[in-house]
C-alpha cells in the first residue's frame, strides 16, 4: 500500500511515517518503479506500535536508540522489561525514561508548591525560601 494508505491504516500521517523513517525508527520500505514508498501490513504494525510506545512516554529518541529490537514487543507474549533486563532490551531505556519522569514530576511538585505559597502570601516571599 502506498504512503497515504498505510499511513491512514496506522492511524497516522504520511509526514509522521516519513519522519520515523528519517529517525531510524522504520526501516526504508521498498519502493515502486516510479520511487513511491510501498508499506505492508508488517510495516503498519511497527507504526503502531511506535505510536504506542511514544503515547506510553518513551521518546523518539529513546525508540531509535532500540528500533534495532523492536521484534522483542513482537513475541507473543511480548516479553516484559523485567525479564533478562540486558543492554540490548528495552529494560534501559524503560528505567532511564522513568527516573527523567520522577525527576520532572519532582521539579514541578516543588514549582508548584512555591505558587501556592506565593497565592498564600500574596506574593510575597517567605524568608529562606527561593
């Protein structure tokens, strides 16, 4: 199926598949005579998959640093991050996209705790407090 077609069937745009493509996360799928991109139902799988995985939090980043193993998430049952967490798994990057959250859902806790002293004061600062 060309581009359009693959791309609506993925629940995604063309741009979004050439895109993924350029960043390594697909492979570049075979091309007709007259050099238009032809995808098949292997193709539109992985699309949602990646999809998936960046809805879960992961970034692009994080999925081009392990496109190369996307077959993991293909077994049936895929296979958990826990089980045999090796460097060529998705173990790694699961933990480290994780503790970045913690680390930003701490940063924001402690921004939002500061406004909400602030509206309590009425703007003004509490002594020791930045």
């Amino acid at each position: 199926m060309r581009i359009g077609d693959a791309a609506a069937a993925a629940g995604t745009t063309p741009r979004a598949l050439r895109f993924y493509e350029q960043r390594g996360l697909l492979p570049p799928p075979a091309r007709t005579a007259s050099g238009q991109r032809e995808y098949g139902p292997g193709e539109v799988a992985k699309v949602r998959l990646i999809r998936q995985l960046l809805a879960a939090g992961l970034t692009v980043d994080d999925l081009a640093s392990r496109a190369h193993r996307f077959d993991l998430l293909d077994e049936d049952p895929p296979r958990r991050c826990g089980t045999n967490p090796g460097p060529e798994t998705f173990a790694p990057v699961v933990f480290a996209r994780l503790a970045a959250l913690d680390a930003e859902i701490a940063r924001l806790t402690g921004l939002r705790n500061k406004l909400a002293r602030l509206a309590a004061t009425g703007g003004a600062d509490e002594p020791g407090e930045d």
